[in-house]
C-alpha cells in the first residue's frame, strides 16, 4: 500500500492509528478469503463479512466526521460555516446512518 490517509484526530488518533486499523481490516478481509478458499461454511462466512464491514463502516464513519470537522466547519478558517450545534447534529445523523 503506497498511499497513506493522513486524518486530524482531535481526540488524539494519529495517521498511524488509522493506517493500524486500516490493517486490521486487511486482515479480516484476507480471512475472509481464506475461509472461501477452505470452502468454510456459510454462517462462518457470513460473520466475518459482517465484522469486515462493520469495520469499513467506522472507519468511514471517522473519515466523514473529521472531513466535515476540518473541511467544512473549520472555525478558524471559516467562521460562518455552521455552528457547533449544527455541527454535532449533521455528525450525529451521520453516525447514525452508518451504524
């Protein structure tokens, strides 16, 4: 993988932690092929798609948040974006949407 997501984590994340989890998803993805290959059973592989995407969703989840946080309410750079309010509410229908 030669392109690395560089995000502003707020509460601490850093590009590392991302690119960790990143990984971990790689490595349930590639479970999830090697369980395909081993002719593992349905329901074995039902879960492991369920965990992969679950797994996809909260990284998306934490990229789209911290878009919206920099990119487009950023208050230094644009005071009269949105207002914090309607900053958590617009997160919080996102969050929701992809649970």
């Amino acid at each position: 993988m030669d392109a690395v997501l560089i995000i502003d984590k707020p509460a601490g994340m850093t590009s590392h932690d991302v690119v960790a989890r990143v990984r971990r998803i790689r490595g349930q993805v590639e479970a999830i092929e090697r369980a395909l290959d081993s002719e593992a059973g349905c329901e074995q592989v039902m879960h492991l798609i369920a965990g992969a995407r679950g797994a996809m969703t909260g990284l998306m989840a934490e990229v789209v948040e911290d878009h919206v946080r920099i990119h487009l309410v950023d208050s230094d750079r644009y005071p009269d974006a949105l207002n914090p309010e309607a900053t958590e509410q617009l997160l919080e229908i996102v969050r929701t949407y992809l649970k």
